[in-house]
C-alpha cells in the first residue's frame, strides 16, 4: 500500500469536514476567478507570451547557476551586504543562533518566507529560547493556534472568521470579535510592539537579481517592509533557485505573480533590497545578510528532466485549480508545500521513499500546468516521480490485482481494434445505475460520480465528420 493507513485516515476525516470543504473550496475559487479575470486575453493579450518568456528566463538562469550566483554575490558584497551558504536547514538556524548570540537578540521578527517553513526555522529558533513573531496576518494567526500553512499564499485558508476570533482571544486575551478588520486591528497594536523591540528581521525573497545584488520581495500587507527595515539586522533566507539574471527580467515576473497568486494586477508592496543602511538614509539595517539554502537543490538541478521543479515562483496558483488539493486540503501533504508543486518537490527533496504516495495525489487533469505563470510541465514530473516509485520498489505500489488490471489495460491499449470493442461495450454499461457500488469499483465510485457516457462516442463523431469532409 503506497499511503499509510494514519494519512489515509486524515485524508477521509477532511473529505468528510463540511466546514473546511466549505472554506477551502470558497477561498479557492475566489482565487481561480479572479486570476481567470486578469489573465484573459481581453485584460492581457500578451499572458502567453509572457508564460513563455518567464519560463525561458527560469531555464536559462538554472542551467548557468554557477555564473549567476557569483554574479549575485558580488553586487550584493559591493553594496556592503554579505552572502552566507547553507547546505540544510541546521546550517541556516545554526548562522542565526550563533548571530543572535553574538549580537545579544532574544527576538526577531519575521515576513512571510516558505523556505522558512520548509525547514521549520521557527521551531529551531524557539527550541533555543529566541522569540520569534510571524507578522504576516494569516502566518501570525496560524502561529497563534500552534498550526501550520495550509496555503502557498493564504496559509489560514482553512480558518473561518469565527476560529480567527476564538484564537486570537484564547492567545492574546481580547475581547472576542468575529469581525475581520477589527480582528486585523488587534493583531496590528500587537506586532507594532513587537517591531519596535525586535532585533533581527527575517525574510523571505521572492528574487534574487543577480546584476545587481539586490533581494525582491513582493506583499500586500507592508509588513515585510517594517521586517527589513525596523530592527538593526536583517537577514533574508533564499532558495538557491530565487536567482534571476537581471532587473529587466522582474517586469516579466511582476506581471505574472500577483497576477497568478491572488488576482491582483500588482501587489501592494515591492521592495528591493541591496544592502545596509547607507549614510543618509533614515531607516534600513545596519547589517544585511543573504543565507542561500540548498536543502536539496542541488539533486534537481541535476537532473535535466525535473529541473523545472525549481522554476516555480510561490504564487499557488496550481493549488486553486487542482480538484485533489482542494480535496484534501494542505495539511495532508507532508512538507511545507502542498497541491501540485509539492507533490512534486517534496519527493525530490526527500527522495521518493519517505512518502511514496506523494506523486500519486493527481488525477493527472493538467489544470496546474495549465494555469502555472512559469509553464512548469507538473503531469509529465508527476509521471516521472511515479516512474521511480515503481523502479525502486519505495512502497507497494498497489495490489495484486491493481497492477494485473494495468497490465491487461496496457496489453489493450495497444490494439486499437480490441480497445475499439472494449470502450463500445464499456460504453453500453457505464451508465448503469449501483455500476460502482460493488466489487473492487466500490472504493473508487465511493468519491466520484460515474458521468453518463455521451449519445455518440468520438470514434463515431470522428468518423462521420471524415466522412462529411469527402
């Protein structure tokens, strides 16, 4: 069996939670709506052309990472900034343990940052009595209930208000309002504070630009604004794939990732980062660190086939069209990304044997490759990743009987006259009612509903329209 019976488990109690169906499905398809709205070829006739200019500049930039990061590191020296590698998430926590000592700072403040997320930063830090405060509002109600992202961009997707009220009075001791702007308000009074006595701040980056060593980071909410500039330190922890070649290549890529992450034609905020504070500035950290993660990085990189896995831009726009993440929701997918690009990283990441299920959450419908603003061919990864799941035998890969019924699929498949027979007769039958309520149909009619088969078949309306073309 590739999925443990625990996760299986989860999986059946969130199908069967009409509230977060409820909330999930109605974030998503505001989502889906409203980039569908800005990305059509009424508001922007050049969406495709930019798809496929942003993809070409992501493939370029991985295949000449070696020039590009050099590059990066010595604009960024030049403007008084220092680089730092890591290899892992130890590596990264250990740089910031170690420079918070240094500097005497028991809190930090922190934006927004999946990389973070994705190496559980915040427990390490906390594990060594550091406070550290998410300040993005969704990220900072999820900190507060002891939860995790349930979203690439809307990580409290799955919160309605009413859990919102109750976790903010249950952890700060307010008076309970399910009102959002007024629950917004109290989170406001109560990071203020903590700005002003932080003394690091950590981000994220949305890009790196490499010609002139400068971190972007693209929000809605300016916190991430008060996080780079407030407290005397900044760091900001990169993915090694954020790298872009130059500050032309951004005017592609804004285009694409408000547009592709919430509908907006451009985010509220987009800030570019190029180092300290400099004499005559008001405001800005007087020390700026970049720590590049690898964290696995590298192994894709390697491989041509995958390497567009690091090509994604966060915007979580596969995660609002996929019918199996709207399912299941995001905490069912093991890491720090869930939907469709973490089906396909996360194995990568952590090879296909911890979670060998993982490639298999697709119905394979192509509405993630359809809708990703960097043309990453997310089915044909999938397929891949499931190729290496049979090859290296990491998990049963299906019963006895499953994997007979494939063979004898496969064997039909390649006789066309046999196939033709089979889906006519098939054709006769599918239509029945109780058809999947019994026998080894039975699990798989039990969520799903068997469409009717259509009046004629293609094969037919194919044929007849040859036919009408002589």
């Amino acid at each position: 069996m590739l999925i443990k019976i625990e996760q299986e488990q989860s999986i059946r109690k969130t199908v069967a939670d009409p509230k977060i169906q409820k909330a999930v499905y109605s974030a998503t398809a505001r989502l889906k709506e409203k980039r569908s709205e800005v990305v059509s070829p009424e508001a922007l006739p050049e969406y495709q052309e930019l798809r496929e200019q942003a993809h070409r500049i992501k493939r370029h930039a991985m295949e000449n990472l070696d020039y590009y990061l050099e590059q990066f590191e010595k604009n960024l020296t030049a403007h008084g900034g220092k680089l730092i590698y890591a290899r892992d998430g130890n590596e990264v926590a250990d740089f910031i343990l170690n420079l918070a000592k240094e500097r005497g700072v028991n809190m930090l403040v922190k934006s927004k940052s999946m990389t973070t997320e994705e190496i559980h930063l915040n427990e390490r830090l906390e594990h060594h009595k550091l406070e550290t405060v998410e300040t993005d509002l969704g990220e900072y109600i999820i900190q507060l209930a002891g939860d995790r992202p349930y979203h690439i961009v809307a990580p409290a997707v799955h919160m309605t208000r009413q859990d919102v009220g109750e976790v903010l009075t249950r952890t700060l001791h307010v008076e309970r309002s399910d009102v959002p702007e007024e629950q917004a308000k109290i989170a406001r009074v109560t990071l203020r504070e903590k700005f002003l006595a932080a003394g690091i701040g950590i981000s994220g980056a949305n890009f790196l630009v490499a010609d002139s060593g400068a971190v972007t980071i693209v929000e809605n909410e300016g916190n991430a604004r008060l996080c780079t500039t407030a407290p005397k330190i900044h760091i900001a922890v990169a993915g090694m794939e954020k790298i872009i070649p130059r500050a032309q290549d951004l005017a592609v890529f804004l285009k694409l990732l408000g547009r592709s992450g919430t509908g907006q034609l451009l985010t509220v905020y987009t800030s570019f980062l190029s180092g300290p504070r400099r004499a005559g500035e008001v405001d800005g950290p007087e020390e700026f660190y970049v720590v590049l993660m690898d964290n696995g990085r590298t192994k894709l990189l390697a491989d041509a086939e995958k390497r567009e896995s690091l090509f994604c831009i966060r915007c979580g726009a596969c995660l609002n069209a996929c019918p199996v993440y709207r399912k299941i929701g995001g905490h069912n997918y093991p890491g720090a990304y869930s939907g469709p690009i973490g089906a396909i990283i996360t194995p990568q990441y952590a090879g296909v044997a911890k979670d060998p299920w993982l490639p298999f959450a697709s119905s394979l419908c192509g509405a993630c490759a359809e809708v990703c603003p960097v043309k990453i061919d997310i089915p044909k990864i999938l397929l891949s990743l499931r190729r290496e799941v049979a090859e290296d035998n990491a998990g049963e890969a299906g019963s006895p009987m499953e994997r007979t019924a494939f063979r004898m699929f496969a064997w039909v498949m390649r006789r066309p006259k046999l196939y033709a027979l089979g889906a006519r007769i098939a054709g006769k039958f599918a239509g029945l009612p109780g058809l999947t309520s019994f026998g080894p149909a039975a699990k798989w009619g039990s969520t799903r509903e068997v469409p009717r088969p259509a009046a004629k078949s293609f094969r037919d309306q194919w044929r007849d329209r040859r036919k009408g073309a002589r």
